[in-house]
C-alpha cells in the first residue's frame, strides 16, 4: 500500500531516479541545476511505498493569458511519472486527486506522453503548434514590406528587461501564453546551454526597435550527417506583420547558415503568407502542444473574455472533479460582462469537461465537436452561439513548455 504526501528537497535524488527509470534518461550530476529550480518552485506531490519514491508530479503556481486579455492562475503540471512496477494501480489518479485537493488553480495544463492517459483526467490538447523550416539558402523574398525599424543584437544576460514589455503585449494578443518572471527568463528561455542537448549555440537576441524580437540559437554543419547550418528560432514576437516580416529577413540572412527552424510557431502563423515563394516554406507537422484541464468550471468560464453575448445551460461530464459534474448556466452579457453558475435549467448542450477545455481557449469549435459526436446539442444553434461566443481573433498558443 502506498501513502501520498509532500515530497522534499531532500528527496530530490529519489525524484530523478524515478524520472530516468520512466522515461529512459540517465540525468547527470551536472544537469541537475537546469532543474533544482523548477523543483524548488513547484509544489511536489508523490506516492511513496515502504519509503521509497514510486510515483511523482511536480504542480508550477503559473498564470496563462486567456482571451480578453487577462490572466489566469494555472498549475503548471511537470515530471509526471509512475515507477513501471507500480503503474496500473491508481498513483497517478491518487497523486492528481491530491494536487486537486491541495490547490484552488481554476486551470492546469501539461505537455502529454501519452493522450489517452490525461484525457480520463479530464485534459485535452487546448493549444496546437506547427514545425516550420525555412530555406536559408537564398535570399528571402517577401510579399510584404519589412518594416525599416533597427535591428539590434541584445546580449543574453539581462535581456529580459528588454523584452518582457514586448511579450507581455504578446500575452495580451494570444491566450495560452505564461506570465514569466525574471527567473524564469534566465532558466527558460535564455538559459546558456541548450536545454534539449542538440548541439546549439548559446542563445541570441535580435529586438526589432520597440516592437518585436526573436530569441534563436545556431548550429554548424555537421558534416557527419550531412546536416545544414541551421538557425533555431525559440520564439519570436511582432506587433506587426511587417517588423515579424522583418525579423524573419534577418534570420535568413545569417551567413554560413542554411536552414531556419522552429519546432514550434501558430497554426495561424503569418510566415507562409508573408514569403513571395510557397516553397521556402515548410511545415513539417502540425502537434498538439499545450493540454488544459479545468479544475473550476464555473471560475475559469466567468473569468475569460467573450467575443459575442450567449445565454446557454451547459451540461458538464466530469467523473474526477464532482464540483464540476452537472449543469451550469453562462450568461455572458453585452457589454463582455461573463457569469457561470449552477441551474436546474434544461441544458442546451451536454460534453465532457475535456471537450470543453479543447475549446476554452478558442482552439477548437464546439460544432466541430458536436459533429464528431463528442458533444450532444440539445437546442439547435446552441454550437454556433457558444463557438461565437468563444472566438478569439488569434489562434491560441504557448512558447514555453516545461
């Protein structure tokens, strides 16, 4: 039998043998730090068994911008994993129905190894990202003039000053982004060393005047493998398609570098449209990215915003978190105003609590789940005013994994 409970700092050791055994890694002495301080900030909950470590979750305090502009308090769910002895047995439900209990986050989100896991636990891919090349080869010819702003190189250690201005307008634009602070964008996004080990340089900063910017990082060729230079764009960010178009003139021109690539831009990233030619342009795939559960149905509807008024009674499935089972009418009125509560009203639509975290932040429409018999539709027209409703100007997106 095994009991939950807090893990230590005093069991950290514990905790990346666990993780190694589960994921296939072997985590040296010096890698240790890259991820002490992520530990350090989280809350960690693990399952113990005769005093050893058999399964663990570590739950970030975070904020994720959703639409309308705001913020919402979000655990950020991290370094889940269950010894291959011990899976099968309810740790993990154990371990998660603590952090439900523990925390009062509206939302949680995660990256997945498995979907068909964290979709029993009510999760479901809320934001989705593309695998861009483009061809560095060549000149980059552009549909759209580049804005004549100056460009210039910001060193690492310190950027953070100049840029979070710049992101946090980002934020505001497209929800699924996480409020940073200074710490983690010295540990995040601008650490020295490449956090996935591929052989790329240390990080580089080019800002656009006041307006946009672009963290990447380079590699050389590798003769071994035939591979070309490459420049990795870590993210970048414009108020403008012409300082994003830019930005993107610069990244190709980087000499002795033939390929620029990023695992992850927006499914309604604007590249493809600004090139003159299609061809230099390659989306690799297209993956679900950011997995958002609603922890508090009624905290997490009435606090994002709407871009159309509705009236609808939404009957909510969810077999974990009995608070959130049952109906709930949103009122969202004209003036944005949104309110979520319970009802005894008849529902104009009943779905699962993971069918309504896919579509929470605007990524996927509730008629198109409706159409794949996910969600039932009581009134007709119910979809179309809910998905009315949820519509976001941008797709929604999320540059920081963890």
């Amino acid at each position: 039998m095994f009991i939950v409970r807090d893990v230590p700092e005093s069991d950290f050791d514990q905790v990346y043998e666990l993780n190694d055994i589960a994921f296939h890694e072997r985590t040296k002495e010096d890698d240790r730090d890259s991820t002490d301080w992520l530990f350090r900030r989280a809350h960690r909950i693990g399952a113990y068994e005769d005093g050893r470590l058999i399964g663990f979750l570590a739950a970030l305090p975070m904020h994720i911008s959703i639409p309308g502009g705001a913020t919402l308090p979000c655990l950020g769910v991290t370094y889940v994993c269950v010894l291959p002895t011990h899976t099968r047995r309810g740790v993990l439900t154990a371990i998660l129905d603590r952090m439900w209990a523990d925390r009062a986050e509206p939302l949680a989100a995660l990256y997945v190894s498995k979907a068909r896991i964290y979709g029993r636990h009510g999760f479901a891919a809320a934001t989705h990202a593309l695998h861009v090349d483009l061809d560095g080869d060549r000149p980059l010819e552009l549909r759209v003039e580049p804005a004549e702003v100056p460009l210039r190189l910001v060193p690492p250690d310190g950027a953070h000053k100049v840029l979070a201005p710049l992101y946090e307008r980002a934020m505001a634009r497209r929800a699924g982004q996480f409020a940073r602070d200074t710490e983690w964008w010295e540990r995040a996004v601008l650490p020295d060393e490449d956090p996935n080990d591929d052989g790329l340089g240390a990080p580089r900063v080019v800002v656009a005047g006041d307006s946009g910017y672009a963290v990447y990082r380079t590699k050389g060729e590798d003769t071994a493998s035939d591979a070309p230079a490459l420049v990795y764009v870590v993210e970048l960010e414009a108020d403008s398609a012409q300082v994003e178009a830019a930005l993107w003139r610069y990244l190709a021109s980087i000499g002795l570098t033939w390929r620029v690539g990023s695992l992850a831009r927006p499914v309604d990233d604007l590249l493809p449209l600004l090139v003159a030619d299609g061809d230099v342009v390659t989306v690799k795939k297209r993956w679900p990215a950011l997995w958002l559960r609603l922890s508090d149905v009624p905290a997490a509807l009435s606090g994002r915003g709407y871009a159309a008024p509705v009236d609808l009674v939404l009957d909510i499935a969810d077999e974990r978190l009995p608070a959130n089972h049952g109906r709930f009418r949103l009122t969202v009125a004209a003036g944005g105003h949104a309110g979520c509560g319970r009802t005894d009203d008849r529902a104009d639509l009943s779905l699962h609590v993971r069918d309504l975290a896919a579509a929470y932040l605007g990524d996927t429409p509730v008629s198109t789940l409706v159409r794949a018999g996910l969600v039932t539709e009581h009134t007709p027209g119910a979809a179309r005013r809910l998905d009315a409703a949820l519509h976001t100007p941008l797709a929604p997106f999320t540059a920081d994994e963890f």
